[in-house]
C-alpha cells in the first residue's frame, strides 16, 4: 500500500514533473536526468552563523552547498572567501554557535545535532543511516587553516576572552577545554539542573551561567574549583540571559516568574510579566531594575533573541519589548529610571548585535523608504543613547544577521534579492563599496535570471484584518492556471520579498518559484500570529488552540486566488509545513469545497494530545492540586478539539499527501500517524511519504529534494495531469 504510492510518486515526479520548465533558460536539462530543474533550483549555496572577532576584521560564516556543510572565513582588506573545513558529505550534521576567538586566530562551532527542534536538539541526528556512533561535538580550527581538532562531546561553547579556552556544556554540566584542544576537556563544576547559557566574565576570570531547574532557574557564578559558586539573588523565579557589565563587577539578567499558583485562564490572553535585575557579581545581592507594563503588550517578548539584552556604553542596559505594540528596543541607565524607546514607528527589530564599542545596536528590520519595506529586512543601525535611526541598506534587497567587525571599519550581513540567493557581503560602516563574497559558490547556471519577483499583494480577512502576501506568477502560459496558496509554519515567521534568512523558509521560497515556472499562482501568506505587523497580529485573541482565528486568513487566501481572472477556481491547493501543516489539513477538512488538493508536511492535527505544541497545557491542568480548583479547562479542551484538524475530518474529501520525518524533534510523528488513521477510516484519498530518521528540518539536502519532489509530482498530478480517481492504493 505504502510502497505503491511512494513508486507512483517517484515515477510522476520523473515523467511529468521536470520537463520543459523555463529555469532551464540558462542550461537545458539533460535527457537522462529528469528532475534537473528542482534540482538546479535547489543548487544555491546557504549561509548561516556569521561572526566576526572582537578585534580587527574577520569573519567567519557555516555555508551548506548542496547538504554539504562547511566553515567559511575571510579577513580585510581582500575579504576573499575561503574554506576552513573540508567536510564532503551530505549527512545532516549541522554546524552551529561559530565563534572567533577575540584575536581572530581560532574558529569554534559545534557539528550535529538538530538544534532549530522543540526538544532533544543536541541528540545525535543520523538521517543516511550510518551504523557507527554519531555524537554532538565542539570543534576547533585555526583561522590560517590546519586540521580542526574536536574538544569534547558537548554544545553552546563560548570561547574565553583571554582566546584560550572554550567552555561548553555537556550532560547538562560546564565543561572546559584549551580551544587548541592540547588536552581533554574536563568538568569545571557540579550543579543540580541543566546548566547552559554560559558568559564569560569580561576579563576571563569567571563564568555566569544559568541553572534551570523545571519550575524555577537560578543565575550563578563559577570563579574557580576553590571557590564555591554565588548564585544572582535566588528566589522561585526564572532568570535567565545574564550580562556582565563592562568591569566585570555586576551581572543584569531577565526574571520571570517561576511555575505554578493558581490554574490561569487557558481561553484568555494572558500577560506575561517579566523584569530586569541588577545583582552584584561577588555577593549576589540584587534589585529589580525596570518591570514591564502591566498590559499584554508588556509580555515577554518571543520574537528573535527574547529581551535582547545587552550591558551597553555610558551605563545604559539595552533590551527588547513590546511595550508600545511593536518589538522595539530601548535603553535605560544602570541606576534606572524611565526607558528610552530607540527604534520609534511601526516595524519591528530582531538579529540584535551590540557594537564593539558597546555605543550602537546594528540590527535587521522590516523598515526603510518603500512602503513595501515591511516586507522585506533592511540593516538599521541605531546609538544605545538617542532614538535615532539610520537605514544602512535600503532598497529592494534584503539583509539580515549584522556583525560589525572588531576594529569598528565594517559590517558584514548576509544579503539576497528576489532573485539571487543570499551571500555574505561588507561594506565599510562609513562611505565606501559593498562587497559579496563567495559569488563563485553559487553555480555558474544557475537560474537567477528565471526567477519571478514576487507581487506584494494584501486581501482582507471576513473580520476586517488586512494580510500581506506575495504572490508568484510566471507571465504568459495558460489562460485559466492551477492556483496555490503556501502557508508558512512557525507561526511566528514572515515570508518576505525575497530570499528568506532561514534555511528552512528559503527553501520554501524555491519551491514557491518552482511551482511558479511550471505554470502554477502561488500565494504565501502572512497570516495572523505571525510577526512584522505589530503586537495584536503576533498576538490575537482566539487562535491557535483557543480557537484557531487564524484559520479566516487561510480561507480568504483561497477565496482571493479563485476570485482571479487568470486562476481556474476548481484547481486552487494549499501546501505548508509544521504550522503550516496544521493549517492546511484544517484547510482541507474545513472547505474541501475551496481547496481541492493539498500537502501537509508535518503538521499538528491534534491540539489535545502531547506533541502538538498545546497538549501539555491541558495535561498540566487536569493533574494534581490545578484538577481540584476551578478553571475554565474543560471548555478550553472543547475549544482546542474543534479547532484540530481531526476534528474536521468528516468533511474533508480532497485528497492530500502526508510527509513527515520520523525523528522529528518539533511535531510528534504520531500526529501525522493519528491523522492517518482517521484518514483512512473515512475513506478520505491520501498518500504518504516517511522519511526515515529525518527530523523536522528535513537535515540532509537529499532529503529535502526528495520532499520537495513529491509536493510539485502531487500538484502536477492533480491539477496538470489528466484526471483520475486517484487515492490511496
């Protein structure tokens, strides 16, 4: 049953799906390979995890080519780009948390794991099989080259400032080792809970790091095997992001409160407070700096990095808040007193770096001269002291992930267009030419030319709540076209104007253009609780498992493609991962009628159960003291049910195609088993398409494509292919 449909996909996908396509303008395809178009369009080059040295100017960045990933470097004033390591396998181990050492002379990163998962993100990750032991280490390798030497079994390292020794965490312990690797790594200390969230103190001397401890986490400080550790003013809350000041004698870190009280409203917006403390680093004596406003819009920030937070120049403390509607960033003075708003207006700021000389913030954001800037991320910098704002890159491209370099000369970001995919580039932070770096990785045939720009297109909601979208549309071909909408995952994510800063929303984007080459109109959409338009977007009442409001975005966005002249209303699909997934399947049980076909990649289709994302919240509630008190659980277990896609599914009669990954670390493959089920039961057509060992993200490139396949063989199919009962066999 299974291995038929997956033989069926795989041979549509060779016969129907790849040939022809316009992205071969630039190199035909050749006959014997006739999956060549997705796979060109899929060649980009994608890097991530740039960093520069505390002092002079080099960078370093993790490029993946082809599932390939490796640690890439350049220095002034060339700034060509070059590999450090040379690894040569498609395999799924990622390369994270690259740091310089200050002096530039060490490159540090971690190799495996999965660490963009919900949960168990530094467990091995092995998606081609292999049969010997696969482990999470912490690698080291000189700047000028050399062979990287591994300092441990281990994660999340931060490299001293003296440049001589990493720590890093292991088995929920602090460990260190010399960043030349010259000897083993060794435990440094033993502490009760997980022990992570390491900062050196500015002067190497000692560590602060935080203990979480499930209900409540401690901030603490490890100075040496002699000395005991000092815990940062404990109490039963959580604290967390701890910051030295610039000598070393004071820490700020973020509270919140500690687990338990009372069983709050499931159905209601909540606040969630938080504040800032001030502790002295030696005693641990504390107070409380600044508190959040006690509105909604003073809750704990969950856009990039949280509160941001940040031990600046002149004695200011910069962080993130939402406190005016808008993730914005602020400063206030050490001594306190009222916060100053630095980035005033409607947009928001995420990838937050603090200058070298602690006087600015370089960051991206949604803003800039064009009205269509908010869909898009610019580099905006902005003094800690004054609220004034200056666009470093306006235009219609887009940048992202800033790092000026030690001596203060350059920033380097990552930049992409709509139609070149993104690479490292510099400019000089005064006057002068921006460089991209490493243009030789991106393939010589590459299909940048063949590529759409995307239409900013906006429809409103039945409630009056106005979405952006783009909408990807090859001109010509025929009159009346197949129509999808693409629905992103998250949900706190943005589709953009252009390529995407994560690996797993560009590929999106290519698919989105691929769709768009064979003939499709293809809507991504930014639906409500998604970020860039404020808090009550971000935010809204009555969604997710407390009702799913957003599910009216999904429904309009299909009712707009049908209500175009060029779209055939009977031909409109939907398609999305993760989140996305959860709406599409809702999609499909909810107006078959709308969308007639649909992908849903590990989605969440029941808000009830573990594994979805929500199931904890009503498990908590309905154990211990919180099952005797009173509490509106049994209505939000109501609420949550119907607003599951399994609850759905006696209406659901377009056919769908289910891909999930078992080793997914985000949404329990049992969602995807349960729905299957159900599926099956109601005699609804539906394929499957598992992969083995994969997680969430889909970590090795061979799978990916593979997924990638089976969406555009499914679409083709359904909507290009002639007609048939179709089904599961």
């Amino acid at each position: 049953m299974f291995s038929r449909s997956l033989v069926r996909l795989a041979a549509i996908a060779a016969i129907c799906a790849f040939t022809d396509v316009p992205l071969h303008a630039q190199r035909p395809p050749a006959a014997s390979d006739p999956s060549s178009a997705l796979t060109q369009v899929k060649s980009y080059p994608f890097p991530t995890e740039l960093v520069a040295a505390a002092t002079g100017a080099r960078i370093a960045w993790a490029f993946e080519e082809a599932g390939v990933r490796n640690v890439y470097v350049a220095e002034a004033p060339d700034w060509k780009a070059r590999p450090l390591t040379r690894y040569t396998q498609d395999d799924g181990q990622e390369l994270t948390s690259l740091s310089l050492s200050s002096d530039g002379s060490r490159v540090v990163y971690v190799r495996g794991g999965d660490h963009g998962s919900n949960w168990n993100d530094i467990l091995p990750v092995n998606p081609i099989g292999a049969t010997q032991p696969v482990t999470v280490q912490v690698w080291s390798v000189p700047f000028e080259g050399g062979e990287p030497k591994a300092l441990g079994d281990g994660d999340l390292p931060e490299i001293s400032p003296k440049g001589d020794v990493v720590a890093f965490v292991k088995d929920r312990q602090v460990w260190s080792a010399p960043i030349d690797g010259s000897s083993p790594a060794k435990r440094l200390f033993t502490a009760h809970g997980e022990n992570e969230e390491i900062q050196w103190s500015p002067d190497g001397s000692r560590l602060a790091f935080v203990s979480s401890r499930g209900d409540h986490a401690f901030v603490g400080v490890y100075t040496n095997e002699s000395t005991p550790i000092a815990w940062i003013a404990p109490s039963t809350s959580r604290d967390s992001m701890p910051r030295w000041s610039p000598d070393g004698n004071r820490i700020a870190f973020v509270r919140r409160p500690g687990a338990g009280g009372a069983p709050a409203p499931i159905l209601e917006r909540r606040r969630q407070p938080w504040s800032i403390w001030i502790a002295d680093a030696s005693t641990g004596e504390g107070q409380v700096l600044w508190k959040t406003p006690e509105t909604l819009w003073g809750s704990y920030p969950t856009t990039d990095g949280g509160a941001n937070l940040h031990w600046a120049a002149e004695g200011r403390i910069a962080f993130l808040s939402y406190a005016d509607g808008w993730p914005h960033l602020y400063s206030i003075s050490e001594r306190g007193g009222t916060p100053l708003l630095l980035t005033p207006g409607n947009y928001m700021a995420e990838h937050i770096r603090l200058s070298p000389d602690r006087k600015s913030l370089v960051f991206s954001a949604n803003t800039g001269p064009a009205p269509d800037d908010i869909d898009r991320r610019h580099l905006v910098r902005v003094p800690v002291d004054r609220a004034a704002i200056e666009v470093l890159t306006p235009g219609t491209g887009l940048e992202w992930t800033p790092v000026i370099s030690g001596d203060g000369r350059f920033v380097a970001y990552l930049a992409a267009t709509p139609q070149r995919p993104p690479l490292p580039t510099v400019r000089p932070i005064a006057a002068g030419a921006t460089r991209t770096l490493a243009e030789d990785r991106l393939p010589a045939d590459y299909p940048t030319a063949a590529l759409v720009v995307p239409k900013p297109v906006t429809y409103k909601s039945p409630d009056g709540l106005v979405i952006h979208a783009q909408l990807f549309e090859r001109a010509g071909g025929a009159a009346k076209k197949p129509a999808i909408v693409y629905v992103h995952g998250g949900p706190p994510r943005q589709m953009l104007l252009g390529w995407h800063y994560s690996s797993y929303y560009a590929n999106a984007y290519a698919m989105n253009q691929y769709l768009a080459s064979r003939g499709f109109a293809v809507l991504a959409i930014n639906y409500r609780l998604g970020i860039g338009y404020g808090f009550e977007f971000h935010r809204p009442p009555a969604a997710g498992a407390t009702g799913a409001s957003e599910y009216l975005d999904v429904k309009a966005a299909g009712e707009y493609l049908r209500a175009l002249p060029q779209v055939d209303p009977a031909r409109v699909g939907i398609y999305g991962g993760s989140y996305g997934g959860f709406l599409t399947a809702l999609a499909l049980g909810r107006s078959s009628d709308i969308f007639a076909a649909g992908v849903d990649i590990h989605g969440v289709h029941d808000f009830t159960v573990g594994g979805s994302g929500s199931g904890a919240a009503f498990q908590s509630a309905m154990t211990g003291s919180a099952r005797f008190e009173p509490s509106d659980r049994e209505q939000a277990a109501a609420v949550a049910w119907r607003s599951s896609p399994v609850s759905s599914v006696d209406g659901w009669r377009s056919p769908v195609l289910l891909i999930h990954g078992d080793d997914d670390r985000n949404v329990a493959f049992s969602q995807t088993v349960d729905l299957a089920r159900r599926l099956e039961a109601k005699a609804v057509p539906f394929e499957e398409l598992v992969i083995v060992d994969d997680t969430h993200h889909f970590m090795r490139h061979a799978n990916q494509v593979r997924v990638d396949a089976a969406i555009a063989a499914f679409f083709e199919r359904r909507f290009t292919a002639p007609a048939s009962a179709g089904g599961k066999d």
